[in-house]
C-alpha cells in the first residue's frame, strides 16, 4: 500500500479502485432463490438453473412426491425432469391425460422422464394444473402441484437468456439455439490441503473457550466437543463447539498456525463470512472437515426435517476458507432438493 500513497491523486485513485474491484471479483456473490407459489427456482453463478416443486402452503408439510427440472447454461444443454420420493415405483407421469414414461436415474430411487420425451412433457406442463406419479397399473403415487411451474420455467430461460429461443422452456420463439449466450465461467480455487501433525494442547483450547465466551455450563452437554484436524503442514483447523439446539451443532472454527517455533491460534478467515447469527465471529453449523476431499462442511438446518436450510463447502487455500459449493432451500415445504447458489472448480495441490 505504500506504492499506492506514493504518486498523484488520480493514480492513487485509480489504483484503490482496482484494489477494490479485484476484492470484489474474488468475493463469492451466491445468488437469491424465487418462489413463485408450489415452486422455488434459482440459478449459480454459472447460470447454471434449478426449479423444484414444494407441498401446498396449507396441506401435508411431510416429504412425499417431488419434482425437479434442472438445466445447464450451455446453449445446447437439455433440461432434466426429475421425479423424488416415489421410491423406484413411479411408471409414468401423467399431465392432464397426457402420459410420459419414467425412467430409472443412476445410482439412486429417483427417476427421470425419458429424455425423448422431455420437450412433449414441459409442453404439457404450461397448460396442466397438475402432474400425477402412476405405478405400472395406473393407481397414482403422488400428485405434484403445477402452480408456479411456468412463471418458475420463464425465470429460468430469462437468467439463461433463452426467451424467444428454440431452446426456451416457457416462451419459445424461432431464434436458434446459437442465439443463447454461452455461460460465464466459475472460478477455480487451488486447495492447499496436506497432511500435519500441528496440535494444540488442552489449556489452550480451554483459553479459546473462556476468549470466545464459549463455555459450556455442563462439559457433558451436547455440542460442547472440539475437534482438531490437520489442513496442511503448517496449519490446523479447531472447531470449537459451543452449544446446540435440537438439530443444529453450532462451533466457532479457529486456525493453528506453526510459525518459526510458535504457535499462534487465530479465528478462522473467509471469502465470505458464514452467514449464522449476527455476531462478528464466524460460526459455523453442523461442521466438519472431510479430509478425503479436503472440504470443510456446515449445513444449517431450518428445521427437523431438513426440508430447508443452507449447506457450505470450503476449500483451504493457505490462507483463507474459500466458499466452493452453497445449496439453499429457503422454504420450509417438504422438498429436500436444494438448488445451488454458488460453485466453483477445485484443483488440489
């Protein structure tokens, strides 16, 4: 910064503003779900779109039948329909009279209508007020509300910029698929994850409890743990737990860093803050660190039964937690199908 205090105004200036929009650009910005009344949709960073079906406001709130449609940005990318809760039993889709088939999705209970059949079926979808799930004898299995679906199929053409395209879910037109432009790119993070042996030993984390006003009234509540895990050579990850609720594990998550014989202790640092309470101090829910992946998890619960919240994944870059995956579901109305806000590519050392 001293270079930046050395020449004239405008230079100085000019300078902190690229300062400034370099922060900016590194900065994670995931994107706000929509609602449009059974429906919630949203988009990544890479346009990349995403629109599942909720229960009704007013009718049962416990998961049953769902359904999904996914799309990718690409100008080529077909949409996924995408059937949940109907256990591998589901046979065909039934719209208004109109059946399509369903077909197994790898490697889980879900199953997708056939892609030959996907076009006919969104079609069908504008105009019907709802979709029934069938078995092979035709005896429903669930019945999805549709309201909302076409406003929730419009928001995803308008992000992708495919109104008045061939490719457009709600409003086709004649533009060819070349028209749509091609997706930005996500950002790449470079992880840092290794193996350590840094520890800290126990008066230090019984000093971080007492510094952070983390102190358990019980040492055998829930909650209370702290966990150490290595994030590379030099550093160590502390998830230092204070306290919990009936679903929800809440710690305050520290960085051990070995530095010419000493030991410093630090809060942890983020791109983007973790988004829990209105403290200054980051706080993480029901985190832990995946070593295999090298990720450090959170996923916040808005209730038992996980049909809404927000789910992290952080890369170790050196220096900083990364935000490298956000999944949301802002209501609280049976679907456990979270749509990504945030992605980006990690590349491990």
């Amino acid at each position: 910064m001293a270079a930046v205090a050395a020449g004239p105004a405008w230079v100085r200036n000019m300078i902190l503003s690229l300062l400034l929009l370099t922060v900016a650009a590194t900065t994670p910005k995931p994107s706000e779900l929509k609602t449009f009344r059974d429906w919630a949709v949203g988009c990544d960073n890479g346009r990349a779109c995403h629109a599942t079906s909720l229960l009704p406001e007013n009718g049962d709130q416990e998961p049953g039948v769902m359904f999904s449609i996914e799309r990718g940005a690409e100008p080529g990318a077909q949409p996924r329909l995408t059937v949940t809760g109907s256990e591998g039993k589901g046979f065909a889709l039934n719209a208004a009279g109109k059946k399509f088939r369903l077909r197994p999705a790898p490697g889980s209970t879900d199953q997708r209508v056939d892609p030959a059949q996907v076009g006919a079926a969104i079609a069908a979808m504008r105009t019907a007020p709802a979709l029934t799930v069938e078995d092979g004898s035709g005896s429903p299995l669930g019945t999805i509300s549709l309201a909302g679906v076409s406003a929730a199929m419009l928001y995803i053409d308008d992000v992708q910029k495919r109104v008045g395209t061939v490719t457009a879910l709600a409003r086709p037109g004649l533009r060819p698929a070349s028209t749509v432009p091609a997706p930005p790119p996500v950002p790449t993070i470079r992880s840092a994850a290794g193996p350590g042996t840094l520890k800290i030993e126990t008066a230090r984390i019984a000093a971080l409890r007492k510094e952070s006003e983390c102190i358990a009234e019980n040492a055998d509540w829930p909650g209370y743990d702290v966990e150490q895990e290595p994030l590379d050579s030099a550093h160590t990850l502390i998830l230092l737990g204070c306290g919990a609720g009936a679903y929800n594990f809440s710690s305050i998550p520290f960085v051990a860093t070995r530095t010419r014989g000493n030991v410093i202790v630090t809060q942890a640092k983020f791109d983007l803050k973790p988004d829990w309470g209105e403290s200054a101090t980051p706080m993480l829910v029901n985190a832990a660190w995946d070593p295999k992946d090298g990720l450090l998890t959170s996923f916040s619960k808005g209730r038992g039964l996980g049909d809404c919240g927000v789910g992290s994944d952080y890369a170790w870059d050196g220096q900083r937690f990364r935000l490298v995956n956000q999944i949301e579901m802002h209501e609280c109305r049976g679907s456990v199908d979270y749509i990504t806000t945030w992605r980006a590519t990690v590349v491990r050392h």
